[in-house]
C-alpha cells in the first residue's frame, strides 16, 4: 500500500476521511462503464483483483433504522444475518433515493467512509481473510484499498457473516 495521500483538491469525502484519520489507503481509478450490470464485479475486472476482495457498500433497513452493509461483489447479502448482526428482527433494501439522500453518494459509488450521516455499519466477516480489500471511495471508478481492521475501526464496523454465496 501507498503512503498515507496528501489531501488533495477533488477527492472524495471517502478519501479525505481516511486522509484525516491517518489511515493508510491506495486509490484505484478506472474507467466506469455505464452499461455495465454490476459496478462491483467490473470494479474486480478493471482493477484484476479477486472478486472475493473487491466489497459492495449497500443500505438497507432494519426495523425502520438504516444500516449499511459491506459485502463481497462475488455474493449477496444475506439480509436475515444482517438484521440478527445488529440485533433486528426484519431487514428489506433501502429505498435507493433514501441511500443516497442520506450518505451523499449516488448508487454505485457509495462508499462506508465519508457518509453525509453516519450508519451502523456490518463488514462481512470474510473480509478478515485479506491482508487489504477494496470499497468504493465514492463514487463510480474510484475504489480505496485499506486493511478490513482499519475500515471496521473508521465505521465502527460489526464483523458477521452478512455475505453469502
């Protein structure tokens, strides 16, 4: 991994959090495709990492309250095992309008870093299975790469198995 960035003019909220927090990140850019049907598993494809590796930042709601969910882009996320991580008892997907109104990022590039309001957040616990694991830095075609302890420590992250698949 890089050395800790300079905070520079137009990164993202994602990126001048971990700047801020001292937090050791290496930014990977690539170029978005918009037809593409999943932005998880092209970030994978662009960036040549393993599928496993590369987490989908997704919002859903548990007994009315948002919550984030941090999930490998090769799986789905289990929404029973999501709602039992924080102690609910009903987990649906988040309104995507609400997702990204409340984080202040747009679908497919909301990040678990840098959010206009800060969630409860579940970090699949097969992210600890890697020395480093890419999430979107916020927006399309810009992903961070960081250790899981250190995600799971600037959000405040549960780790359970959330994934599946």
């Amino acid at each position: 991994m890089a050395k800790k960035p300079k905070k520079q003019a137009g990164g993202t909220p994602a990126t001048v959090a971990l700047t801020a927090a001292g937090t050791p990140f290496t930014v990977h850019a690539y170029e978005h495709d918009p037809a593409s049907p999943s932005y998880g598993e092209e970030a994978a494809e662009a960036l040549g990492v393993s599928p496993g590796r590369v987490f989908k930042t997704l919002v859903a709601e548990i007994d009315g309250a948002l919550t984030v969910a941090v999930v490998p882009v090769a799986g789905q996320l289990d929404l029973k095992a999501l709602a039992a991580a924080v102690g609910g008892k009903r987990a649906t997907m988040a309104d995507p309008a609400l997702a990204e109104r409340t984080t202040g990022y747009v679908r497919g590039g909301i990040s678990p870093l840098g959010q206009r309001k800060r969630l409860p957040t579940v970090l699949d616990s097969s992210a600890s299975e890697h020395p480093t694991i890419c999430v979107s830095a916020g927006r399309r075609g810009l992903e961070v790469e960081l250790a899981p302890a250190d995600l799971a420590a600037l959000t405040g992250a549960v780790l359970a198995p959330i994934g599946r698949g």
